[in-house]
C-alpha cells in the first residue's frame, strides 16, 4: 500500500501503535485479566532487561540509500545521545556489523540493531521505506528432536533471542528529504519506547 504526500506519518502512527498499553486496560479484557496481563507484561519485561547495564546501538544501513541512511543513522545517534545523558543508561552507538556481532557473542551488552531498507530512490517515481528496531543477544539452547521412531533426544542450538522489537513501512511520493525526517523521527520513537521499557524494569527488578 502507498502513502502518499500528507500520509507519510505513517512511520509515526506505526512506531506508536505497538508500545505496550501497560497503563491502560488491555481492549478486550475483563479488568482483572487487563491487570494481569499488564503485570506479566512488566514481569517479562524486568526479566529480559535487568541483567544488561549497557546498550550497543547498531545502525544497520546496507539495505539503504546511502545518503539517505547516513543522516538517519546520525540522527539516531545524536538522539541515543540526548536519551543516554537525560537516564543516565550507558548507550554506545556503532555503524559496524563486526562490532555488534562481538559484542553480541561476548553477552555483555545489550545489542539494539536498527535496521534501514529504501526502495525506488533513484528512479524519479515513488520511495518505499522500512524501519525495524531490534533488542536481541545470543543465547544456547537444548532443543528435543524425534528421530524416526527413536526416542526423542535433545540437540544443542545457538542463535539470536530477539526480546523486542518494533517496525515500520511505508511509501511516497515527497522527497528525499522529507522521507528521512519521518524514518528518522520513526526509529527515534522506537528507540524511546525501548529504553523506556529497559528503564521501567531496572526500577522494578528485586
């Protein structure tokens, strides 16, 4: 579907529709089934983010214009910045998959990838974009596997636990421009949601 002129916000009202609701009534619950689920919503939240003290911020731009990425991903930065100094959570920002991918692997940082991917920015007609936002770390895991008619056995697995993660898309016929203001306003509420998150479940760890 495209958006165009004056529907760009899309990026906005996107980002903003899937932050957790965990003040309000959830739509369609009994209120005592609402508070729970936000209870366990909070629970869940305390559990992913209390062990990590920092975040690694990754600008991930190789499916992006790149000049376009490049504002973006300073935009993002500048914001993790102002964010970092204003909650006192240590966030480290960095444009290399290498790097992300140690730290990462090493478990001692929180890894936070955002993702750009543009489309059509070099023929004149509309440009599509997608944005997503992504807290993960690795982890290893027993899994159980039948094999045949043996009895099940486990296998070790290692990968990418993703804990959150939010996205955007849309598409335009304005600018250049005005495209990369609204993405980069888009990861920057992103971003906001989830140190605010991280933030709430350091406050309510045990």
């Amino acid at each position: 579907m495209a958006f165009r002129r004056g529907a760009i916000p899309c990026f906005v009202l996107a980002c903003s529709a899937t932050v957790h609701p965990v003040s309000a009534q959830v739509q369609g619950l009994s209120a005592r089934d609402s508070a729970e689920a936000v209870a366990y919503i909070k629970r869940e939240a305390r559990d992913n983010f209390t062990k990590w003290s920092r975040v690694l911020l990754y600008c991930n731009e190789a499916g992006a214009d790149k000049s376009l990425a490049k504002i973006i991903c300073a935009d993002l930065f500048n914001e993790a910045r102002i964010l970092s100094a204003a909650t006192g959570l240590p966030v480290d920002t960095t444009r290399s998959g290498m790097l992300s991918g140690v730290a990462a692997a090493l478990n001692r940082t929180l890894v936070v990838e955002a993702s750009l991917l543009t489309t059509g920015t070099d023929n004149g007609g509309p440009v599509g974009a997608s944005l997503r936002l992504a807290a993960y770390t690795r982890t290893v895991a027993l899994i159980r596997v039948s094999i045949g008619s043996e009895a099940s056995d486990t296998m070790t697995r290692r990968g990418d636990l993703v804990m959150w993660e939010r996205a955007a898309v849309g598409a335009s016929t304005s600018t250049i421009a005005e495209l990369g203001a609204k993405m980069s306003d888009g990861l920057q509420q992103m971003l906001k949601a989830l140190l605010t998150e991280i933030l709430e479940a350091r406050r309510l760890r045990p």
